[in-house]
C-alpha cells in the first residue's frame, strides 16, 4: 500500500470515527464536543493534504481559552515543527517582545495560532489545496474562543481570512478590518488588523518603526474599544 492510499484509508476512518461519534461534519458537531483540546487532536490524526506526510509535529496553536486576541500566522517554520508551538524560533521571539510592548500575550490574554497546522517545505507560502484543507480547523478555534479582535501577522494570514489578493500596503497601518465566520444561522464578525509578519521585520529593519506604529494603532482600538479587555 502506498503513502496515498494509506492516506485515504486513515482519513476515511477519521470520517467514521466523527460520524460515530456525533454526526457527519455537522454545525450540531461543532456545537456539541468541539474544545480547544479536541480540535488539537483532530489536527493530529489530519492527513487531509501533502503536508501530514512531511511533519514532525503538527501545530494547533496554544494561549488562552478566552483569549482578548487571536493572532494568526502562516504556518509553522522548523522550530516549531520540532517542537509543536507556534511562533517559537527568531521570528516567535520577536513577536512575543512585540506584543508585550503593548501589554498582549500568549500567556495572560491571546491565542496563538497559524492558517496551517502543519510545515511547508522550505516554509514556502501555504498553498491554495492546503490552506483549503486546513481552514476549518482554525475556524473552529475562532468559533470557539471567540476573541475580541484578530491581529493577523502577515500578508498571508490576512489575504486567506479576509479573501483578498489585497497587498500589504493596503492591509497594515492600523487599519480596521473585519472578518466574518458563518457557523450555520451564526454569522461572527470580528475586528481584524493586520502588521507586518516578525520574519519580515527580521529582514528588513526599516520596516520596524511602522511595524511598531501599527502595534500602537491596535492597542488604541483595543483600549478604546472593547469592554473585554482584561490587562
Ligand atoms: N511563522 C509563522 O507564521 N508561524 C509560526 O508559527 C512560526 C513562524
């Protein structure tokens, strides 16, 4: 039997095993047994794309449970690869020092997360049959946790949540977006930002000056915004 239809075997029986347990992909499910433990552990049995055969771990995400703010990246590079967090190599680093600067982090009032679960090769962009995979899980994180505002670290992230080819320059600056998640008669709608990813600013030290008005921007809408604000 070769990797593929292994690959099918095992995703057909994860399909059984949903469906046993309390009905086939259905709002009802994700009402029912959906937590942040379960939807990690789905991650772990996923082999819905290419990616699954090439990880060392997958990547759920971590923070808190009832998170002020979810911040997504792109996916996860080979440190977290290795050790199955998000965002902990040079460029996790820095985002951690970034978001303290404004009194944000994964440990008192985020989540951390990634649009895929899983590493690219060589940390390409995600593609279009992979992001297509691996949306609904991060979907169902924000479904669940159901933060106040979402800051999107990157190009990448931003484009795949807020379904645009938008570039950059027309995302960052402070400017508040939205994003929006049908779950059935359930339509959330989310406060989004987007900065510069950290590994972007690793390259390219002009960028840090408005990475960091862009920060500033997103704490002044937190402050003055949200009543959930909890530091
Ligand atoms: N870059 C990302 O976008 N996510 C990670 O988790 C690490 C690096």
């Amino acid at each position: 039997m070769n990797a593929t239809e292994k690959a099918v075997i095992r995703s057909f029986l994860d399909t059984a095993q949903d469906y046993l347990s309390c009905g086939y992909r259905t709002e009802h499910k994700r009402e029912a047994i959906e937590t942040i433990e379960n939807i990690a552990a789905a991650i772990t049995r996923c082999r819905n794309c290419k990616l699954s055969e090439l990880r060392k771990n997958t990547v759920p995400g971590e923070g808190v449970k009832n998170p002020m703010v979810i911040v997504i990246g792109e996916a996860p590079g080979a440190d977290e690869d290795a050790q199955g967090r998000p965002f902990v190599g040079a460029a996790g680093k820095l985002l951690d020092k970034m978001l303290s600067a404004v009194n944000l982090s994964r440990e008192t009032n985020c989540f951390i997360a990634n649009i895929l679960k899983c590493r690219p090769p060589g940390n390409r962009d995600p593609e279009p049959d992979e992001r297509a995979a691996c949306i609904h899980f991060l979907e169902s994180q924000i479904y669940l946790l159901r933060p106040a505002a979402i800051l999107c670290a990157g190009r990448v992230s931003a484009q795949t949540l807020l379904q645009t080819n938008a570039p950059m320059s027309a995302m960052r600056g402070g400017k508040q977006m939205e994003y929006s998640l049908k779950m059935g008669e359930l339509v959330l709608k989310i406060p989004l930002f987007a900065i510069y990813h950290p590994s972007a600013l690793l390259r390219n030290e002009a960028w840090k000056r408005p990475a960091w008005e862009d920060l500033k921007a997103f704490r002044q809408f937190l402050d003055s915004n949200l009543q959930r604000m909890r530091t």
